[in-house]
C-alpha cells in the first residue's frame, strides 16, 4: 500500500519540523488484498493498494486500486418535471430503442468537477395499448451515456392499461462532458413480433432526480 506518512515527532520517532519533512511516500508490504485503511495503526493517508499477483515482474494499472478520498466532495442535486404535451409516436414490434416523441427531456448543466453522476427517472404512468407488451425502456445522457435498460413485461391484454415505471443508473462522467450541457431523454423499446404498444400522452408525469459527485482525478 501507498501513503502519505504523517510523522508526529512529538508522540514517536526524532525528526524535527524545522529541518526534517514529517510527511513523506511510504510503502507498506503485505497488505490484504481488500484493505482500504492503514492496516498497522500508523499515521497517514493512504493513496493506493497494489495488488501484485505471484510470479509477477510487472505493475500493470490493472493492479493499482484508488484509494485516494476527497475531504469535502462537492455534489449538486436537481429534480426535474416534465409533462408530454400529448400523446407521443407509438413504439410497439421494433426492437430499436426511440425516443417519445412529446417528452422532449432535459438539457442539464454538468459541473465542471463532477465525475459521477446517480440518475432516477420515473415515467407514471406509461399508456398501454393494443396488446400484450414486452419491451424496455432506458435513457440517454448526451450521446455517449446510456442508463441501463428497465423490463416491461405487461400480459394483460388488449384495451388500454397505465403502468409506472423507473430507470436508474450510476454513470462516471467523461472529462469532455464537464462544464457542458447534456440532453437526458427516456427511450423505449418493443421487441420482433411484439403486438402491444407503449407511449406517454398528457396523463403522464416524468421526474428525473440527478446527482452529480465529485472525486478524486
């Protein structure tokens, strides 16, 4: 493990703060393989554990664990309304993902620190119709961030039916993404042969909670 080694002269060791640097690299050996604190009690800040398997001659980045924290990471939270206009394009048999066409999304503001971001959309409800529906739903973050896909398995027939649903995900920020805007938006999905059909009309709130955290880069 690597630390900064913070020596105290007045509680162990001879150094003197007027002529001698009390903080200084360390490596200790022998580490457990899931520690993420000093193991031996001493003084300091640890900023990586190296995980070296056996008969190894080379540090690869694969083997290097972060273990640096900031004191005081900055975070910045918004929840954000929107209500379609009307009733969005259908999305039934293709298995394409499509953005619905009267929920335009969000254009948010990344920090210029921010290097995650926790997202959670609800869409309450989605309109059901035709038939039976297996399909997903998602969202995307500017053109590279894609939140993990949500299920939908409704078999209750033909008629209309209105079902909630949420996507959420945890995404690390691209350093070209900081300090600009991004369009958040829901997608959905059929699948091949899928008869039903999914929009979002009037009757259909979306509320998307997103959280930016900074750490350590």
């Amino acid at each position: 493990m690597l630390i900064v080694r913070v020596q105290d002269p007045q509680y162990e060791g001879s150094l003197n703060p007027a002529t001698d640097n009390i903080n200084y690299f360390q490596i200790i050996s022998n580490v457990s393989s899931s520690a993420t604190t000093i193991p031996d009690g001493r003084t300091g800040i640890p900023l990586a554990r190296i995980d070296i398997p056996a008969s190894t001659s080379t540090i690869t980045n694969a083997m290097i664990k972060d273990l640096r924290q900031i004191a005081n990471p900055r975070r910045e939270r918004q929840l954000l309304t929107q209500s379609p206009s009307g009733q969005s394009t259908v999305i039934g048999a293709s298995t394409t993902f499509a953005y619905f066409s009267t929920a335009p999304g969000w254009t948010i503001a990344i920090p210029d620190w921010a290097t995650t971001v926790r997202i959670k959309i609800d869409v309450v409800p989605l309109r059901f119709s035709v038939n039976n529906y297996f399909g997903s739903v998602r969202a995307t973050f500017g053109s590279s961030l894609t939140l993990q896909e949500t299920t939908l398995d409704d078999n209750q027939g033909t008629g209309v039916r209105r079902v909630g649903t949420i996507v959420a995900d945890t995404l690390t920020i691209p350093s070209a993404y900081r300090g600009t805007s991004q369009l958040l938006r829901v997608q959905g999905a059929g699948s091949s042969g899928n008869a039903g059909r999914i929009q979002v009309d009037s009757g259909t709130a979306l509320a998307a909670d997103v959280e930016f955290t900074e750490a350590p880069r």
